[in-house]
C-alpha cells in the first residue's frame, strides 16, 4: 500500500493510513476530487473521508504519480490514467485538449481514481479444467464473460500466467502466450516492466489497439496463444479471424451476463455464429471468480452444448477478497 500512499500530500496520506489500517486487502479504489471528500471503496461498501481536497493537492498527487515531469507522460495523460508502480492505475478526468478529433492532452485535472491491482494465484483453476486441450499441449479459443467488476481480468491474467508458465500437476508445458494489454490491465507494463506476474514465456504489447497488437505479436513473437481484454469492435472481430486463422488459439474477454448480452453487440455476434470460440464461460455476478455457465462447441453438430456437469461449485484454496461483513464471502 506504500506504492500508492506515497503519492498523495502529507495531510491526505495520514488520513488515509488512519482509515485503511487493517483494511488494506479489501481495498479497491482511492478516488479524490477537486473540493469533494475522499472516497474510499472497498470489496462491499464505501467509506467517505471528510476531507475537501484542494486543485493544488491534485496537481501535488499527479506531479508525484508523473515524477515531476508531466510532459513526459503526456501521452498516457491523453489516453485517461497512467500506470504506477505494482500495476496499480491511475485514472485522471478534466479538460480534454482535442486535435483532430483525437485527444492530446487533459488540462484542469479535477479527479484523480486510484484502482488497487491485486494479483490472486491459482484463482483460473476452475476455467483451467475446461479450456486446456492436454492432447495437443494447447487451449481452447475461449470467451470470458462478466459484467465490470466480477473478476474476469484477474481470472485472465493467471490464466496467462499458467499457460505460460506450464501446469506440472496436468502435465501442461508451457507455450508462448502475446499479451494485448491495450488499457495496461493485465501485465501493467511500467517502463517496459510487468508488474504483475504474467509467465515466463509471455510476450506483452501495450498502449496499442487490439487490430494493431495483436498483427504486431503474430508477426514478429509467433505467439501460440493469444489474449485481450474486452473486446467487442469491428476491428476485433477481423483482427480475432486473422489470428484464428494464422494459427494462433484465442483467449479474450467480453462484457455481458449471457447469450442474450452477447448477441446485442452485432460484432461478438458474428463470432459466436462463426463458431470462433471453442469454450464460452459466464462468470457468477454473485461470488467473484466462480463459474455460473459453461458452453463447449460441439463441433459435429457445430453448436454449444452447455456443460452443467462440468461446473463446480466450490474450489479450495483461494480467496477473492470480499467485504468482512459480506454473506457471500466464500473460499473455493
């Protein structure tokens, strides 16, 4: 917690050790706003700090997070959030600067939201079990489905982690896995370095598009792997059946809850009735990182049959850390 704290003014930064103390695991999210209290948000509430941040406090906390040199990371300004050590994110909000119809810069910076990345091993054993094709020592295409918030990016990047790592009790070797991480979410490169563990045969581009990372991995990386966080745009679905159809197995991710979500973004749409993905997982709303639907591609018939049998209800061993006080705050 060190990471973040020592960004903001002294003043802010007692009020927030004071408050946080033995909540740190359940932390989220620190956001501060020009003359707003100091919101807190944890896995299953809020906690106001009634504390009036200042403009200049603001600009204080940004110059720290940009080490005092603001023009440098310009860029990452521009795209709305810069990354900080231990791949936490920092997401900004003011005045956009518009050149040619792109952003350039954001001026009057009245918000800053720090986004607390945890790293949780072993929390994609459940997906695990049903996505590795251990004949041919490789994955299913998968699609990962859950609203914001339930886990899926977390899920993702162990997933990474393992498969390319390799997994000695399934007698899985590892392979070389390309990283997309087009929002920083998954490896949080910082000056070139993942912060989070993401395997030892991975390959990671970022703050590039998915079209363009993704052409950029297979051409120069020969990923036997592919991954990407929440696609859902023309240019995904032409990128995702160039890779397909380079030879390369997909893993990505997808906002929604269920078919019917999925099917109201005409671009998804067009890769499920393509039969791209071999494996579609729908993650629980309720109990972050559970499994609550799975469908595998029956590809004799060349339809997906749901895999009920399949699913497990609990798992040992690991913990998505949520609120004390929350009913649903199970191991599995």
């Amino acid at each position: 917690m060190e990471q973040i704290l020592k960004y903001f003014p002294s003043k802010i930064k007692t009020l927030l050790e004071n408050e946080i103390q033995d909540k740190k695991e359940t932390l989220e999210e620190i956001r501060v706003r020009v003359q707003k209290p100091i919101i807190l948000k944890y896995n299953s509430n809020e906690k106001i700090i009634r504390y009036l941040t200042t403009s200049e406090e603001i600009l204080s906390i940004l110059q720290h997070i940009c080490e005092n040199s603001i023009y440098s990371y310009q860029k990452q300004i521009a795209e709305g959030f810069v990354t900080i050590t231990g791949g936490h994110r920092v997401g900004i909000s003011g005045s956009c600067v518009i050149e040619n119809e792109k952003v350039i810069n954001i001026n009057y910076i009245n918000s800053l939201n720090f986004r607390i990345s945890k790293q949780i091993s072993g929390c994609s054993e459940n997906l695990l079990e049903n996505m590795l094709d251990l004949k041919n020592n490789t994955v299913l295409n998968t699609l990962i489905v859950s609203p914001p918030g339930s886990g899926k990016t977390t899920i993702l990047r162990d997933l990474v982690k393992q498969i390319s790592s390799g997994i000695k009790n399934l007698k899985f070797k590892g392979i070389n896995v390309g990283v997309v991480d087009e929002r920083g979410e998954i490896a949080a490169l910082y000056k070139g370095v993942p912060q989070n563990e993401v395997g030892i045969k991975t390959d990671v581009i970022d703050n590039v598009s998915k079209s363009i990372g993704m052409k950029m991995l297979i051409r120069s990386m020969a990923p036997q792997v592919i991954v990407a966080d929440e696609i859902g745009t023309l240019e995904d679905v032409q990128i995702i059946n160039y890779a397909i159809c380079s030879g390369c197995k997909g893993i990505f991710t997808a906002h929604g809850e269920n078919f019917d979500d999925l099917y109201l973004n005409p671009m998804i749409k067009e890769l499920i009735n393509n039969h791209i993905f071999e494996a579609i997982f729908f993650l629980d709303t309720k109990i972050k990182g559970n499994i609550k639907d799975f469908y595998l591609l029956e590809k004799k018939q060349m339809q997906y049959k749901k895999q009920e049998e399949n699913i497990k209800e609990e798992m040992t061993g690991i913990e998505f850390l949520l609120g004390e006080n929350d009913e649903s705050n199970k191991r599995y």
